[in-house]
C-alpha cells in the first residue's frame, strides 16, 4: 500500500531582484497527515523595498514591450512546460493533506487557467500593447472632435498574497490576469504550502518563457512588503475576511490609494428547490454536491457549501441521504489509493475549526460526525484530520452565529425553509457570498431563487439533470467568469474574464480629432482622413494594407427588377418588398429593396473578383439599416481597413492576418443608409508569422 513518503527537508526560498535568496533560521512546517517537519521558510534579509523597485524597472517595462499576442503565446507555452512537470507538484501536494484528486482541482486547474487566458487574449484582444475600449464618442457637431477611452498597463507591482488552501491555482491565476494586463507579479504565498508555490515557481523561472522580473516570490513573513508600495502598484488578497480588512485599511495602502482587491472566504449557500422531491434526479443532484464540497479538500476551500437550505418537509430524507453519502469517505494517507479525503492542512488549522463548531453549537445541534472514524494511515493525534461534520440549525431565520462564524473545514450546517422568499434570505444573510447554487428542474423556481439571490452573490450555479453531466459543480470557478462577490466576500474578484486583465491596466479618455485619435488607437475613426490608392486594396498583402486604406466605388441605381430578383432568388417575399398596396400603408410609405440586398449590392460594388490575398469572408459585424432604399435611388460605398490582426500561423495552413474593414452605403444625397463592418482572411507576406 502507497503511503505518504518521508520526505528531505525543504528550505523554500525566496526570488527576489533576479536571484534565489534563502534565509537562514524560520518557521518549521510539518506535513499535514503525520506532523513530521516537511520544510523552513524564512524571509530575513529580503529587501522588500528593492524587490518592488525591480518590478517596476526591470520587469514592467520588459512585459510592456510585448503585445498582448506576445504575452499569450508566453502563457501558453509555460502551461504546455508546467503540465510536463505535474507529477513533482502532485507528490508535494500530498504533503499538504490534499488527495491527489483535490490536488488536480489546484494543479491541473491552475495550468489550465494559463491556457484559458492565453486563448481569451488571442481570441479578444488586439496585437497590440494596449488596448482600445468601447465606442468612439462623437463630441462635437460637426465630426471633428471625438473621444474614446483606452486602456494601458498600470506602471507597478502587482503584490499577489494568496491563501494556503490552493498554492498552485491561487498563484497562477493571478499571475495570468496580471501577466496579459501587462504587470509584473511579486507573489507572497500562505506558509503552510508555500514549498509546493516555490516548486513551481522554481519551474517558472528555469523556463525562461517569461521576461526577467515579470515574477518574484517571496517565502515566509511579508515583513514591510505594503510599506514601499506606490500608486502604480496594486494588491491581490485571497485569504480570510478579517485579515482582509486589517490589511486594506495598512496608512500606506489608504494614503497612497492602491488599489487592493480582495477575495475572501465567505459562507455560501445552496438550496435545494421546492419542487424537488426524494427520488428525483435533483435531490440525488443535491445531496452529492453538498458531501462533495464538505469532503473536497476536507472542505477548505472558500467556495464550499457552508449552508445547506432546504425544504422543511425533507429535512430528515436530506440527512439520512447526507449520512449514506458521507458514510462511504475513507479518512486518512491521501497517498493511498483507497482515502477519499486527507487532512487539514495543520493541526492549528484543525483546532480553529473545532473551536468554531463549539461556537456554532449553541444555535444548531450536530446530527452527521462527531465521531472519529477509522484512519486509513495517518496519525489522529500529529496529523490535521477532522471527520465530515453536518449541523441543523432549526431557526435559521433568527440564528446569527451560522451565517456569521465559518468552519473552514469539513463542515455544514442545514437550515430548513418553508418559502422561496425565505430561501434567497436565508442565502443573502451571509452578508455576500462567493458562489451559491440552487438545485431545481423548474424554471421558473430557478428564475425567482436567481434574481433573489442575484444581489448578494458573485456567481449563481443552477444544476439539474440537463446539465449536471457537464457542470463543474459549486465549488468550481472558472476562468471566463467572475470568481469573487459582494460584502464580505470581498467586493473584488480572482477570475472574471478579461474583466480580471483590464484591473491591472489604466483606463484613459482621449480626446482628438479623427484622424489624430485613428493615429493613436490604430483603429480607423469616422471622418479620418483616409488614403486612397490606384492598386485596389483586395490586390494588397496583410503588411501592405494600412489602417485607413480605402476605396470609394462606382454608384449603382437600385431598380425594382433588382429587388424582385432578389426576392425571387432569397425567397423573401416581405409585403415591403414585393406589396404595393402594403408597402404603401407601412412606415416606409413605397416598396423599398431589401436591406440583405443592399448589402450584397454593396458587395458587388468593392469587392475585386481576382484570385488574389484576400482568402476569405470571415464574418460580419455591427450591421445598421438606416435609411430605406427605394426604386430609383442610387447606391455606393466607401470600405476602409479599420484595424488588423495577424493569426498564428498553423501547421499546414497559410498564414494570414483578420483585416477589419468598415463598409459605409450612402445614397444620392451622400445619406448613409448601411454601415458595417465586415472581416476577412488576408494572406501575410513569407517570413513574418510568429513562430
């Protein structure tokens, strides 16, 4: 049988301004499920002040020169380096109590937001090193004064302090969101775990897939780490609300308005709906989620059930299917194949939680746990193990120590409820939440719990039996969206998309003229000035087109035989189109062509026929109808390229770029009554794709 290994002991150390820096005498960590020393960390003789100054100097400016392009094949290869090396995180992950499968959540799910931000950078962002946001903002009468807002890096230190309950995860997402938005990371990892962050980062570095001082680590206490920063700097807490509210109010954060954004543990609630009853795939749903997140990492993780609300008729079934479920844990060695669930991550950790129970106690009494089941290796006494738990509280309405005191740990308690009202109250008095469920199959009961619940919570899971087989459960965030919440979750967030990059970046108003501001954000603005060319601008490479090309074409006269070909051909028969008696009754007063019509007219006006660099179609954009087009009138356009984007190249394929044009219809009287924008495929020129 597997059992947890003895291992040498570490002495994790520190990467500050370019070197490894160990410090001598420190804290001695144990490992979690026999109590043997695992580990010193130590943080003497780091200068802090030097450590941020590095940051800003030499690692900003060298993360600056890339593109955002540049930054995401950066992440994508060091994702594709770290997943090489999982199994050396695997083996210390063990050390911290956590199972490998627990450990995969933070590991592989870490690597895996690498790859998430990489493809959300090339996906939505331009090869560009900053970043054009919304529309531009007409300021002026007459066209020639506009705004528009832009986004760059912010010129600091993105200071990372990250919890002990993900030290993989928690580091690499972070370092991902800052890392795109163009910032250098110094990460301050919790020290029960902080060898397994270290084992990482020491990959990282080795690497060499990240410029120099876009990431430093510092092992062991932060000593006067808030102290030296400045208004360029910013700060990423995860960990417990109360230290989160000592560190946001530090003089130097608060004099210096830097920005601290915080992600704390919080006490989340799922509900099981109403219509549920014993027997359907929901309650089945219900009853395996909760035991699912009061055993997955023994329940330390801020995105755990820590209230279970349920229909007061089902209380009892709701236990006695928790108590089977729970029943089938094995405790014990996580290196063994045959453990369900390891340790907490220290003995210390394990007393505060049973402190807490003592406290929730008094207002919900214990009905699953309170016994020590068998050890399937481990020591009860060393070793951090806590069986799984489960408290009902019978008035929840009233209780206020359940919705106020966590257990973090292998915890829940049930609260029972009588309407739905009282469910999204109960869920909302735990005063803002990461994350909250609500296991129906009724819509509408899914709809009235969501937007009751909606206010005070940072992301909602509805789970049922149509999407159960591919949801990620409660406890799982993910990248794309936000993971952070209201009140005392923090108000701030890890994960939200590209939403988490744009923090670490400044946002700008500009205003200019047209062509001034087309100059600056590299995307053609209405009423620049444009250049026109005798070469048509389909018979132009990716590198030889430019922001600003464009082509005024010859008129065309629409004729109601176009538009009754047209409907003939496209099979629309609109009364606008093709009834006399109806067209004149509706708001366009006569039959006028049909808007898809005047797209293609247009098409037919720019487009070059000739095998050329311009490969393809590739969608269309932003498509506006504004003035009809009736028999008679006369039609032309203008195309313009509005941005560029080169794409990788890939193995057997051409390399080209995504050329945006800008396509304005304009009758007779120069009225615009189509604008758009359409994209194509553009073969690039040999020799300058990325490699």
């Amino acid at each position: 049988m597997t059992t947890l290994p003895t291992p040498d002991i570490l002495r994790p150390a520190s990467y500050v301004y370019g070197t490894w820096h160990a410090g001598a005498d420190g804290q001695t960590l144990v490992d979690a499920v026999y109590g043997r020393p695992v580990a010193v960390i130590s943080s003497e003789g780091v200068n802090f002040g030097e450590a941020l100054r590095y940051g800003r100097e030499v690692g900003g400016p060298a993360i600056r020169r890339l593109t955002f392009h540049a930054r995401a094949r950066a992440l994508r290869a060091l994702a594709s380096y770290l997943l090489e090396r999982k199994e050396d995180y695997y083996t210390l992950n063990l050390l911290t109590g956590a199972t490998r499968r627990d450990g995969w959540v933070d590991i592989e799910g870490g690597i895996g937001t690498l790859f998430s931000y990489a493809s959300m950078a090339r996906r939505d962002l331009p090869d560009e090193r900053f970043l054009p946001e919304g529309q531009v903002e007409r300021l002026g009468k007459g066209g020639t004064f506009v705004g528009r807002h832009l986004l760059v890096p912010r010129e600091g230190v993105a200071v990372q302090i990250n919890a002990y309950n993900f030290p993989v995860w928690g580091m690499l997402e972070k370092l991902a969101q800052a890392f795109v938005g163009g910032m250098p990371s110094l990460v301050k990892p919790a020290p029960q775990t902080a060898y397994l962050t270290e084992r990482v980062v020491r990959d990282i570095i080795a690497s060499g897939l990240l410029p120099e001082g876009a990431l430093q680590l510092v092992t062991g206490e932060p000593g006067d780490l808030l102290d030296h920063l400045e208004e360029q700097d910013l700060v990423a807490f995860t960990g417990s609300a109360a230290t989160a509210a000592k560190l946001r109010i530090h003089p130097n954060i608060v004099a210096r308005n830097v920005p601290f954004k915080i992600e704390a543990d919080s006490l989340n609630a799922s509900v099981l709906g109403l219509t549920v009853r014993p027997g359907d795939p929901e309650f089945a749903l219900y009853v395996k989620e909760v035991a699912r997140e009061i055993t997955s990492k023994a329940g330390q993780k801020c995105t755990a059930i820590r209230r279970a609300i349920v229909p007061r008729d089902w209380v009892e079934e709701v236990v006695e299917a928790l108590r089977r479920e729970l029943g089938k844990v094995t405790l014990g060695d996580p290196a063994r194949d045959d453990v369900r669930m390891g340790a907490l991550v220290s003995t210390d950790q394990r007393e505060r939680v049973r402190g807490t129970l003592d406290a929730l106690q008094r207002e919900a009494r214990l009905v699953i746990g309170g016994e020590e089941r068998e050890l399937l290796g481990g020591d009860r006494e060393k070793g951090a193990f806590l069986d799984p738990t489960v408290l009902l509280c019978e008035s929840p309405l009233t209780a206020r120590g359940p919705h106020e005191l966590e257990a973090f740990g292998p915890v829940a308690t049930l609260f029972p409820y009588d309407t739905l009202e009282d469910a999204a109250r109960l869920a909302g008095m735990g005063r803002g939440s990461l994350v909250g469920s609500i296991v129906t199959h009724d819509r509408a009961e899914a709809t009235e719990l969501v937007l009751g619940m909606a206010s005070t919570h940072g992301r909602l899971l509805v789970l049922n039996r149509e999407n159960a087989g591919e949801s990620t459960g409660h406890g799982s965030p993910l990248p794309q969206l936000l993971h952070g919440g209201p009140g005392r979750a923090g108000g701030g967030a890890e994960l939200a998309g590209l939403a988490g990059v744009r923090h670490h970046m400044n946002k700008v108003a500009v205003q200019a003229d047209p062509t001034t501001l087309t100059a600056v954000t590299r995307e053609y603005v209405p009423g620049a000035q444009v250049r026109e060319d005798v070469v048509h601008p389909f018979r132009k490479t990716f590198e030889e087109l430019q922001v600003g090309d464009s082509l005024l074409t010859p008129r065309r006269t629409v004729t109601e035989a176009d538009v009754s070909a047209f409907a003939g051909l496209s099979g629309d028969r609109f009364y606008a189109h093709t009834d006399e008696i109806g067209a004149r009754e509706s708001l366009f007063g006569r039959r006028v062509a049909h808007g898809y019509f005047v797209l293609s007219a247009a098409a037919g006006l720019f487009v070059d026929p000739g095998v050329g660099p311009v490969l393809a179609n590739y969608g269309l954009e932003g498509l506006r109808f504004t003035e009809p087009v009736g028999f008679g009138d006369t039609i032309r356009a203008r195309l313009t390229v509005q941005s560029k984007t080169a794409k990788d190249p890939r193995p057997g394929e051409p390399t080209t770029g995504v050329v945006k044009w800008r396509v304005d219809v304009t009758n007779q009287n120069e009225v615009l009554v189509a604008t758009y924008s359409i994209l194509t495929l553009v073969a690039r020129e040999e020799g300058t794709a990325h490699a």
